[in-house]
C-alpha cells in the first residue's frame, strides 16, 4: 500500500525481490571494492538486534574509515556477523588487505573485545591508539566512590593535554601519586594503561585532535541508530547488513565529495 501510494502503482512480491536483489548487488561492490593507500586507520565496532534460530541474538557490525592519501575520510569496511569477537575481527583486517590495503601509518580503536589480538595477528607492525574518550570512560570503573569520578576522569583528560610525550608521562606519575593511597585500583590500572593512549604524540601535531579517538565513527554510528531504531529487531543478518551498508554508502559518498577532514604538512 506505501509503494502503491508513492509511486502510483503496485509491486509484486518478485518485483520487490528482484529490486532488493539489484540492491543487494551493488551494496556487496561497494563492500568489496579495491583499496589502495590508508595514510589512518580508525576501527570501532555497535551492535543491532536480529533473530536468529527463533532466538533473539546481538549481531557485531564492524565498521573500518580511513583517512587517504588526499585527507578525505572513507568508509573502507563494513561486516556484519554473529562470530565470535576476535574471529570476526580477524577475518574482518584480512579481508581489508585482500581488498589492497596498504600504507596504514596507524590505527585508532577502542579496546574492543578480540580487536588486539586479531590486530597483532594480521597487522603487527602497524602502531596502536587506544581512544582516548573510552580510555577516561574505562578508568570510571576503577574509582573507589562516586564523588571522585569527575575529579579523576579531569586527571586522565589532563594528562593527554600535554604538550609532548615526555610531559604526559610526567603528568601521569605525578597522577599516580597523588592517588596512590585514595584509589589505589585506579592508579594500577593507569599504569598499565595510560601508555595505550600516548601514540598520537609521534604523529603531526595538527593532526592530534583527529587521530587520538574514533570521533571520526560517531557520525557514522547515530546515523545508522538512528535509521536502524524503525526496525527495532531485523528477521537476518542480510536485512541489518544491507541496511546498514545503505546507511554508511551514503555518508561515505558525502565525506569523499566534501571537506578535506585533514592536511599534510
């Protein structure tokens, strides 16, 4: 009746089979096409509702942008799947290389379940930024009370201010002793840690602020939320893939027809 209305005329049950079919086709190019030198690599992962076996299961969406030689973003990788984290990820990264990927100068992620061991699988020698915005989220959990968690959340964001590395490290022993009696938890945790989140200090200085979290896939992800909210739960994994590719396609095409999201110096 929505179609009927819309256009004036009605589609059979293999019309729009075939429609979604010729969709289909052209959303799996876009998926799989060549590529070709990634200066930054930024790697996040959402999750969408679909039943599967009568049960109602999360599917793991994937999703990889890369910064190009040129400064434009893109959307290099999209996969949906219900495998296990570190399987997914990993045939996911095999799977960009196989497509051409080359010349990733370094990767920016969250902590993602499977990610790091899937990441020195497949792509070793490539250096690693922890997101800084997860990295102070993280370190709520390790806070002795609720009253501190503004005061020691302003102290992680601290020590990514500063002017180089050097200071950051500074900046973070002086953390560590200020709460080593307080929250003791916290400061073991920031020890082990805090050094995930320091990579972007070899990297341009004008590039500090884009390269230091996965900022870059926010928009990316409310879009698709908010696009995917209307389903609530998908039949497949092949609705929810192909929705969500037809989401990403139409930022990607934005992003390479638009503003330069960086310059080389």
């Amino acid at each position: 009746p929505i179609v009927e209305e819309l256009c004036g005329f009605e589609l059979s049950s293999t019309q729009v089979s075939r429609v979604a079919s010729l969709l289909d086709e052209e959303l799996k190019k876009f998926r799989e096409r060549p590529l070709g030198h990634i200066v930054y690599l930024y790697l996040d992962a959402d999750y969408q509702k679909v039943r599967h076996d009568g049960q109602v299961r999360s599917l793991a969406v994937l999703k990889a942008i890369g910064v190009n030689e040129q400064g434009y973003r893109e959307v290099i990788g999209i996969s949906c799947s219900l495998s296990e984290a570190e399987v997914h990820w990993r045939s996911f990264l095999e799977s960009l290389l196989q497509r051409g990927l080359k010349g990733v100068k370094l990767i920016t992620s969250d902590d993602h379940s499977g990610l790091r061991a899937a990441l020195k699988a497949v792509l070793p020698s490539v250096p690693w930024q922890r997101c800084l915005f997860h990295l102070a989220q993280n370190a709520q959990a390790y806070v002795p009370s609720q009253p501190m968690r503004a005061e020691i959340a302003q102290a992680v964001r601290d020590i990514y201010q500063a002017l180089d590395r050097g200071e950051a490290e500074r900046q973070m022993k002086e953390t560590v002793k200020k709460y080593e009696k307080s929250a003791p938890r916290f400061c073991e945790w920031l020890e082990e840690n805090s050094i995930e989140g320091m990579t972007f200090y070899s990297y341009p200085r004008s590039h500090w602020k884009k390269i230091r979290t996965v900022n870059v896939v926010e928009r990316l992800n409310e879009e698709v939320k908010r696009r995917t909210r209307v389903a609530r739960l998908f039949p497949n994994e092949a609705s929810c893939e192909r929705l969500v590719t037809a989401v990403v396609l139409e930022i990607h095409e934005e992003w390479i027809s638009g503003k330069k999201y960086l310059t080389w110096e």
